[in-house]
C-alpha cells in the first residue's frame, strides 16, 4: 500500500531512511498548531500527530498515512516552536541547568481502521549555560523552527549532560515505535 508523510520537516524523511522507509510521497498537513491553554504536552504531541494523520488521510483516503509532532516540554509548560531570538534566548534560559522531556506523538491512519497512536518521552539534562553559550547559540541560527529551541543532531548535543530513552525521537520520530505501527497495520518493512 502507499504510505504518505503528512510532514514538512526533512528531518522526518532521513529518519524514516534510517528503518529503509521511502514514503511514496510527502504532503504537510495544514493545521492550527496553537497550544490550547492548559492542555498538557502529551495530550498536545497526541492530538496534533492524530490531526495531521486524519487531514491528510482525508485527502489520500486509499493510503497509509504517516505523521507526528514533537514537543518539548519544562513540567507542564510547552515551550514554543522557536523562531526570533529573543524567544530562543528565553527557551535557552529555562533549558540551563534543568532536566526537560520532549515528547513526540505519532499517528498512522490506515484505510478502515483505527487511527493508531503512540506517545514517546525522552528524559534530557542540560548543562547550566552561561550567557556566552546563549550569544553563541543565538548566532548559529539551526534552532529555527525547532521546538524548544535547540537540535540535538546539530552543535545542541553540546550543552546536554545526559540523555535518557530515544534518541530519533527527539530528532521528530522514535524509529523503533514507528516501525510497530507500520508493521502492525500490515506495511511491509523488516
Ligand atoms: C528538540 C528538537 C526538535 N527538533 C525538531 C523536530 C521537529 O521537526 C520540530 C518540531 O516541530 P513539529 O511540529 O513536530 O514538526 P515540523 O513543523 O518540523 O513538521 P510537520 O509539522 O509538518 O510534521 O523540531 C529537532 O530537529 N531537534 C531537536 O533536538
């Protein structure tokens, strides 16, 4: 069956590479990413991956339809898809020295079935960042359009002392989950 990746990002794309997944074709959803006040961040990375798969399967009903969302989160709060500086210099001050999760929601619409889901959480520490670490980070410019402010697969591995659960999860999709949901809803990958 076709499989469709309801994403924009590239990252996505090299990842799904990494299991020898090559979605027969890419098309981004088009919805509201806004963060209802009070919803909390694995409701959010849920809901939003489950939108973006039905938007999507709505257009490309006869398909498998592939989509997520990654949040990071402090406790409760949902820090923002960062794209200005200030907002990356405020994500970057709420990082230092702290522990975050970052959660990716993955859905998958097959034709006549459920809608399948999973959530995953990755467990990060950051090392307490000085205000030169800040200056340099605000520089380097790969934080645009990364949630929370930073990219762990880019010069961002630095400021982080430890890493706990999945790696690619946090890079937009857990490749060892995303493989169960396609092998569950009969896609043929080994
Ligand atoms: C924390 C972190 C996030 N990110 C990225 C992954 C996601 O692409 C992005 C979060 O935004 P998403 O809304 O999950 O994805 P997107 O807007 O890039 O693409 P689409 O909605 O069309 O699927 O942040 C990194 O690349 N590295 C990191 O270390």
């Amino acid at each position: 069956m076709r499989l469709i990746l309801a994403s924009a990002s590239p990252r996505r794309v090299d990842l799904l590479a990494r299991i020898g997944v090559v979605p027969d074709e890419v098309l981004p959803a088009d919805i509201d990413e806004s963060v209802p006040k009070g919803e909390l961040p694995r409701d959010h990375a849920l809901r939003l991956a489950s939108e973006k798969a039905e938007a999507v399967a709505t257009q490309r009903p006869d398909a498998l339809v592939l989509a997520a969302d990654t949040v990071v989160a402090v406790g409760r709060r949902i820090l923002p898809k960062v794209d200005d500086e200030a907002m990356l210099r405020t994500c970057m001050r709420l990082l230092s020295g702290r522990r975050h999760t970052v959660l990716t929601g993955v859905a998958l619409a097959a034709p006549g079935q459920p809608l399948r889901t999973r959530l995953v959480e990755t467990m990060i520490a950051m090392k307490p960042l000085s205000s030169e670490e800040i200056d340099y980070y605000a520089s380097h410019g790969e934080w645009r359009g990364k949630a929370g402010g930073y990219a762990l697969q880019g010069y961002g591995e630095v400021y982080v002392r430890h890493i706990a659960g999945s790696y690619s999860n946090v890079v937009g999709l857990p490749l060892a989950e995303t493989r169960n949901l396609l092998k569950a809803a009969g896609y043929a990958i080994a």
